[in-house]
C-alpha cells in the first residue's frame, strides 16, 4: 500500500520559493479572479485557469525576457502548488516550452508566476 494515496492518484506537489514580487502577483491575480466569477478561486484554481488558457497563445522569448526583466523571482516565501491529472498536461506542456527557452534550473518557479503574468496581460483569465 502506498504511503501518500494523492500520489497515487497522479497528483504532484510543485514546491517553489518565490520573492515578494511573485507573491503579490499570484495573489492580486487570484483576488481579481475571484471577483470576476463571484467564486472563490485559489491559487492553484487561477494558475490552472492560466495554464489552461495558454496552451493555445504559448510563451515566447520575448514574452519570458520581459516578465524577467521585469520581475524578481528569488524569494524566501515558500508556495506549494498541486498539480492534478486534470490539468498536468497544460502545466507540462508550458513547462516544456520555458525549459526549451531557457535552459536553466527552476522552471517550475518562473512558470508559476510568468503563466498568471502572461494570462492576465493577454485577458485570458
């Protein structure tokens, strides 16, 4: 029997740290979605509705220069996102195209906020 049944069922846990910044981005961005569906959304709701939205536009070098140019991303606040079967497959998908842009470490933290970031500016969230 396994010891973590989420596990099990395909669920990930991604656990990044994330400046100030990013912080306030992911929550003001929640906030705003919350409120434009009369629904409470968490951060995981709102990055999956980014995700979801940006399998189709993408992200291109420009697009990640600029959020980096413009953004801090290094931080001491820890978030954890679950990413489910539901979803995985827009998350990956995303996660692809920034790895293949920028061929660093830590994807999984520009990913998070640059997707929330880039939804928001092209109005898909």
């Amino acid at each position: 029997m396994l010891d973590d049944p989420s596990m099990a069922a395909g669920n990930r846990n991604v656990r990044i740290h994330l400046s100030q910044q990013c912080f306030d981005l992911l929550a003001d961005a929640m906030c705003a979605y919350s409120k434009r569906t009369g629904r409470f959304q968490t951060m995981r709701m709102t990055v999956q509705r980014a995700c979801e939205r940006l399998k189709s536009h993408g992200i291109s070098k420009e697009e990640l220069d600029l959020f980096l140019s413009d953004f801090t991303i290094e931080g001491d606040i820890a978030v954890w996102l679950e990413v489910t079967p539901k979803w995985s497959d827009d998350y990956d998908a995303l996660r692809d195209k920034v790895k293949k842009i920028r061929d660093k470490q830590g994807v999984d933290k520009i990913l998070v906020p640059l997707a929330v970031y880039l939804a928001e500016r092209h109005n898909l969230i």
